[in-house]
C-alpha cells in the first residue's frame, strides 16, 4: 500500500482518509483534495514531524474512512482490499487514463 494511492482514492472519492498506529496512537490524514494532514488532534506527544506520513503508514493498522455521512473503520488487510477494488473501478481508470493526456 503506498499514500500516493491513498491521496488518489481520497480525491476520486471525495473522502478523507486517517491511517494510524494503533499501538503508538500516531496518525496522519489524507483530507478530500489529496492533501496530508496531521490527524486532528495530535493523538501522540512530541513533534509530529518524527514521525514521517510513510513511516506512520508501513505500521498502520487503523484506517478510518469517511465520505458524506457515511464512515467506517477498516483494518490493514480491508483497508487493501478497498484500495485494490476502488482503484480498478471504471471512474479511476478513466481518470488515470485522462491523467496521461
């Protein structure tokens, strides 16, 4: 799993996206538009840049997904599943392809 597709399924599916540690309680977001945000609020002590987005997400094991009125929790392996089946949807292949051009 790699956060820049994460940014693209937050953008194609105008959702915003939290990944964390359960563990540790560090926690990152992807917001509607694709931008990285610290998770609000900060959910672990110290400076939230020792923890970089990539190294929050090779551990994260909490993904919170929300878009409209709907959110739902999903872990590692649900959180994959989603992100393999909604980027071989249709819409993001045909944005992908409009990306090219």
């Amino acid at each position: 799993m790699e956060l820049i597709n994460l940014k693209k399924l937050a953008i194609q599916g105008e959702m915003e996206i939290t990944f964390k540690e359960k563990a540790s309680g560090r926690a990152w977001k992807v917001s509607r538009d694709g931008i990285l945000k610290f998770a609000v609020p900060k959910p672990w002590g110290g400076d939230p840049l020792e923890h970089s987005p990539e190294q929050v997400m090779e551990v994260a094991d909490e993904f919170s997904v929300a878009a409209a009125d709907r959110r739902q929790v999903l872990d590692r392996k649900e959180m994959e599943e989603f992100l393999a089946k909604s980027l071989k949807s249709p819409a993001a292949t045909k944005s992908a392809d409009e990306e090219r051009e």
